[in-house]
C-alpha cells in the first residue's frame, strides 16, 4: 500500500450519504467508493428515486456491491432510526455520516417572504438535513462506545447572506453554528463534525437563477455577479468537492480535526475590491 493509499484509503469506512441523489452529494459519495469505502444512499425518493442515484453511482464506479440504497425521510426521527437500522443489517454499522439534504425554494423581498414556505426551507435544511440524522447517529455511536465522523454541507450563506433567500440564508448559518457546537458536544466520544462549505455549483435548483441560456452558456444578472465576485472566475466542478470530501472522512489524514467548515469557493469569500 502506498503512502497516499495509507492516509486517504477509505477500507472500513461506511458512508451515509443524505440527499444522495443530489449531485453535490453524489459527487461526495462517488469519491468515498472510489476510496475503498461502502457507501448507502439516503434520499426521499420524490424527483430522484434512489435506485436510480445508486444505479448511477454503480455505473461511474464500477462498485456496485459497495453501494445500496435506502428510501427514508430524514426529517422524521423514527424514520432515520429505522433506516440505520436498515443500513446496518445491508451494509454494516455506519461510521460516517454525510449530511447532504438541502436546498432553496423561492426568492423574494424580505417584507414579500412567505412565512409558511420559510418553515418549509428552514426544516428541510436544519432539521432533515443536520439536526435529526445528527442526533441519530450521534446517540447510536456514543451508546456503543464507537468513534464516528461527520460531515455537514454548508455554504457561502453560511458567512456573507444572499439577497432573496433568507430562509435558505438562516438555515446554512445554522449549520455553520452548530457544526462547531455538536464538534464540542461529540470529541470526547471520539466522534468528529467538520463541514464543507461549496461556492456555486450549478445544479438542479439554481441553473436557472444563474443561466440565462445552456446552449450559449450565457448567464442571468445573478450568474454573471457570482462570476465577478468569483477569483477564479468560474463555477465550481463537482470534481473539486471529492478530494475535500476524501480529507475530512479519513481519519488518517484529518482525525485531530473537528469543528471546521472549509469553504470550495472559488475565492469568493475573499473577493475584494
């Protein structure tokens, strides 16, 4: 085994992907098969079944017997904890967990918000996609004593709002936060919480805020104010989120570290002028 292998091989690990049918997640979990490790998909199975995402995840990585797949709604804890169990019986007991529910729904002016859709965004980012999974598995890891490891996606929301977008902005703030309460909280079970914060990947929910045309590729107002806010000036790949992801879940390469959220930005939360 090579020194590389030695620190970011992932044998032994056993992934929780939330939100896997996502791409920013499932771009997450494609790096951790590849790394050697095993890998269930979790997802809601509305607009992206998860046999689907896992079939898909099989066909990039050539692992399909690393992979399964599981239909739950991490917003409900009594479904969470019958899907680890599930996960358990097909996989084996899980020693990381990512957290990638999440995501945005409408925009407007602060005074035009729509309390009920604001609930909606809040739940789905801080309850389903970090508070009930993380309470889950922390008590699962702690009442047997085992180490475990997460990580949480945030955002550049988490430190500089959006305009339109509270309730999606109070949300990732949150997450910021309470990655570094529940790192505090779970370091003494030996059980490490650090984040990833991506800059602007363009997916399924924000290509048309940011893209006026594909064919051309040219971009709304929105996108061209992200680019120039941008250093590198351009989007992010999914491809630059997986050497992260390999980082934060091997314990050889970052297990004295807890707390963090390393922002894939594309410089922007440096932008200056």
């Amino acid at each position: 085994m090579s020194y590389v292998e030695e620190i970011f091989g992932l044998d032994g690990v056993r992934a929780v992907v939330t939100g896997g049918a996502g791409v920013i997640p499932g771009a997450m979990a494609e790096a951790l098969v590849k790394a050697g490790a095993r890998v269930a998909i979790w997802g809601r199975g509305t607009g992206h079944p998860v046999e689907d995402a896992v079939g898909a995840l099989a066909e990039r990585t050539g692992a399909k017997d690393s992979i399964v797949g599981v239909t739950v709604d991490t917003g409900e804890e009594e479904a969470v904890v019958k899907a680890l169990e599930e996960t358990e019986k097909s996989l084996g007991a899980p020693n990381l967990l990512i957290n990638g529910v999440g995501g945005n729904r409408g925009k407007s002016d602060f005074v035009d918000i729509d309390i009920k859709l604001f609930e909606e965004v809040v739940n789905l980012n801080i309850l389903a996609g970090l508070v009930i999974p993380t309470k889950v598995f922390g008590r699962y890891w702690i009442d047997r004593g085992e180490k475990g490891s997460i990580i949480n996606i945030a955002s550049m929301t988490s430190y500089i709002p959006l305009s339109g977008v509270w309730a999606y902005d109070a949300a990732k703030s949150a997450v910021l936060n309470l990655t570094m309460g529940t790192a505090k909280e779970f370091a003494p079970h030996g059980i490490r919480v650090n984040g990833i914060a991506p800059g602007f990947f363009l997916g399924h929910q924000n290509r048309s805020l940011l893209v006026k045309d594909d064919s051309t590729g040219e971009l709304t107002a929105r996108g061209a104010a992200v680019i120039a806010h941008t250093p590198f000036g351009r989007f992010g790949d999914y491809a630059d989120l997986q050497g992260v992801t390999l980082f934060l879940a091997s314990e050889a390469a970052s297990g004295f570290i807890t707390g963090v959220t390393i922002p894939v930005d594309g410089g922007y939360l440096v932008h200056n002028i």
